[in-house]
C-alpha cells in the first residue's frame, strides 16, 4: 500500500524562495560591484590596489570560508547558521554602505564575504533538509525502500 503524495508544504516554498533570493543576492554583489568600480573610485579617492581590493575582499573571503561553513552548518545546525550568515551578510552590506574610506569599504566587503560564504555553503543543503521533513526520508532514498519493500536493492 503507498501513501497518497501529499502537496509540499508552505515551509518547503519559503524555504525555497529564501535561499534563492539570497544566492541572487550573493551573486548580484560580486558582480554589480565591478561596474560600480569607477563611481566607487570617484566618491571614496582610492588608487589601483585599494580598488582592486573591493573587488577581491569579497571573493576571497568568500571563497576561504566556503568550506569551512559547510563543516561547521554540519555540527551545528543548517537553519541557524544559515540566518546567522545572512545577519554577517545584511550588516556588511550596511557598512559598505556607509563607509566613508576605501579602507573601511574592503574591511566591509571582506565582512560581506564572510555571510556570503555562510550562505552560499548552507543554503543549498537547507533546501535538501526541507524537502526530507516531510517524508523523513532522504529524496534520493530508492523507491522501494518508500513503498515499504523490505527487499535489498538490485545491483
């Protein structure tokens, strides 16, 4: 006997809509702040290695922490660190904003990087959690083991 399929859930849909805004929002940053480059210059005064970093306190950081977010979210849970990096991201991005030195713009940026990598390692396995609340299942679990089969699988 298998179970009628249920309809997803509102949790899985929010779930869905705020990692993927969010990775919107990771991706969108790295690449509007390269056109925005010569206003960036013209309001803040920097020279060619300070505006290089704007670019690169980002990326950088963003790319050291990856990995280092993922094997944290796995001790200590996806759905708070997930907020917790999206909190280090929004509060980097209102320091960029208000940064009155270049300086104080790459420090922010590096900030921003931070978040971003936090968001950007969690955010997709928050999307795996949420579509195995409901079963309890993992989604690439065989579908004889989900029709109740006591059977090992074929190989």
């Amino acid at each position: 006997m298998t179970a009628t399929p249920r309809p997803p859930s509102a949790v899985r849909w929010w779930t869905l809509a705020v990692v993927s805004v969010s990775t919107f929002m990771l991706m969108l940053d790295l690449s509007v702040v390269a056109v925005a480059l010569p206003g960036i210059d013209k309001s803040l005064h920097g020279n060619f290695g300070q505006m290089q970093w704007v670019f690169d306190a980002y990326a950088l950081t963003l790319a050291a922490f990856l990995v280092t977010a993922g094997s944290v979210a796995d001790r200590s849970g996806r759905k708070r660190l997930f907020l917790s990096g999206l909190v280090v991201f929004t509060l980097g991005s209102l320091a960029c904003g208000l940064a009155g030195s270049i300086d104080v713009l790459n420090v922010s940026r590096g900030v921003q990087g931070v978040g971003a990598a936090v968001m950007f390692a969690v955010g997709p396995r928050c999307l795996g959690t949420s579509s195995t609340a409901r079963s309890g299942r993992p989604p690439s679990a065989p579908s004889a083991r989900r029709s109740g089969s006591r059977s090992p699988p074929a190989r």
